[in-house]
C-alpha cells in the first residue's frame, strides 16, 4: 500500500484533511481502547465520520502546557541521546484505507544511518506514571494500551522502522520507551479499518454506549420538528426509562440539598478565610469580582419530563 505525504496549507486544511480518515489519535475506537476524553468511542468514531458530527473537547491545563513545551523537551531529549530531531509538519495518509496520522518529531539517531524514526512526546505527572504506566520488575515501562496503539498506528501510516515514546514526567524526568514496527498489531489495524469502513458503506453504526456517548447523541438528535408529537401509549420502555429518569433527578436534588448545607457548615467554621489546609485536603473560597459578560446562545434543544398529578 502507498502512503501519501501532505503539507497541511494550515490548520483548517490540516483539519479538513483528518475528517477523511480515521487517524492515529482516534485509533483506540477500533479496539475499544477509549480511556482518554479525548480518544472518541467507536459509536462516536463511526458518526464522526459518516455524519461529520464532532463533540467539543476542551483540554485540560497540564495538556496545554505539555503542547507548549513540546519543542523544549524534544531539543533536551536529542542533546541528551546526540540525536538530530525535526518538528513534523506533514500529514501521512493511506488512502486505500482512509487511514492517516500527524506526528511530533521525526528524530535522527545516527547521521551514517539514513532512516530516521517518531518521537512521540506526553506530558504527564508522577501519579499517572504510577498509576496507567506500567513497570516490570527491570524497570521497563510501557505506556497506557491507547498510546501504544497510537505509535503502532503511526508507524503502520509512515512505514518508519521504529519510534520512541517520550514521557515527560513532572517537568524533570523523561521515561523513554522504544517501540518497533510491530506487523501482527499492524495486520489487526488494516483489519478494523476495513470493518469500520465497511459498516459505514452499508451504514450498519455501532451500538451506543449511552453513558459514553451521551454527547453525541444529543448532537445527533439535537433537532425536534416543530409541532410533531410521539405518541408513547403502551410503551413500556419509555415509561420505565422516564420513570427512572425521574427518580434519578429526585436522588440528585437531594444530593444537591444535603451538599448545600454542608458547604453552609463549612462557611459557618471557616469564616471570611480565602483558604483552608486539612489534613490531606484544601479548600479554596476566594472572591471573584463582578463582570458584565455578554454572549450570543446558540439554540438548543430542551429536555424535561412533565408528570401527571396524582388525583387526591
């Protein structure tokens, strides 16, 4: 299979270019492997690319910082190991299976050896590298399964021989982690791809995982026809489900009461201080000042179940 090698124009072409394929950080849908917020289920994968829909993801602070210092951590790792490295600015595709990937860094171990490998670089701190990392009795680490999966799936799209997986941990320690090309992982990939493909041909979608996907099926079904009515007479599974539904909005009521007063409690004992240390917590009440804040609201749809009072 020949892979195709692309300069994104900019960014939104680098984006337009993605919702063609299925690409290395959406891999882990095609393995179940969804245990990141930003690695989609396979339901949101499949409707992602037969719908265009898209789930916002905002990250999260230490995934900012970690972008940010991305250069610096690539630079202190090739002046550590007399490696050359280069910011990977193309997008790597192969069109016969609509797959693609973008990369970190293309590292140069060796200025004899002509072939180059990937540099995959995560910021993390110490309780995840503890925690989702794992190490053997040597000392071996190995990076959580979507992460693996993403390097295999990076060198299945570029061909290149190996990779190295950077994590950068704390701010002062890199846990460097070699990975080669494995083919039995590569196989499994052009398998599922093909499968996924193939259910979005014959539009046959994945079932939901209705906690998971909660998001993306309020964007699918984020439009009510005026005036339209369902009439749900004798079915017994809507009335189970808003049944529920209800009782779950009674229990969270009341969580919210009872964690009122406790936050009252708290204000009571801690008076005007902006801060509390405890004994393995803190609790921060300071002030925020006022601010005009004006916004234009997209629509939306509303969701409420309405209950027939009892006859006394």
């Amino acid at each position: 299979m020949q892979n195709q090698i692309i300069i994104p124009d900019n960014e939104a072409h680098w984006l337009e270019l993605r919702t063609k394929d299925v690409t290395s950080t959406e891999a882990g849908a095609l393995f179940g492997l969804s245990d990141s917020s930003w690695i989609p289920t396979l339901f949101e994968l499949w409707h992602r690319k037969k719908d265009n829909i898209t789930v916002d993801f905002k990250p999260n602070e230490r995934l900012i910082w970690g972008k940010r210092m991305e250069a610096t951590i690539a630079l202190g790792i090739a002046e550590d190991n007399g490696w050359k490295v280069r910011r990977m600015s193309e997008y790597i595709r192969i069109p016969e299976l609509r797959a693609g990937a973008s990369f970190d860094y293309e590292c140069t171990e060796n200025s004899d050896d002509p072939n180059t490998c990937l540099l995959e670089i995560k910021n993390l701190d110490s309780l995840m590298l503890k925690t989702k990392w794992i190490q053997d009795e040597d000392g071996n680490f190995e990076a959580t399964p979507s992460i693996e999966l993403q390097v295999q799936y990076q060198l299945f799209v570029s061909g290149k021989p190996h990779a190295y997986i950077a994590g950068f941990v704390g701010g002062n320690k890199v846990v460097l982690i070699k990975r080669e090309a494995d083919l039995e992982i590569h196989e499994a990939i052009k398998t599922n791809l093909k499968a996924f493909w193939k259910s979005i041909d014959e539009n046959i979608p994945p079932e939901p995982d209705f906690s998971k996907d909660a998001k993306t099926i309020s964007k699918l079904y984020g439009y009510s026809e005026p005036g339209k009515i369902y009439s749900a007479e004798g079915d017994l599974e809507i009335l189970t489900l808003a049944t529920r539904y209800k009782e779950l909005g009674e229990a969270v009521k009341a969580c919210d009461i009872e964690r009122d007063g406790i936050k009252s409690q708290l204000l009571i004992k801690v008076g005007d201080s902006e801060k509390v240390i405890g004994d393995g917590f803190s609790i921060s009440a300071g002030m925020i000042g006022p601010a005009r804040v004006e916004y234009d609201r997209q629509g939306y749809r509303t969701f409420r179940i309405n209950w027939k009072r009892e006859k006394v």
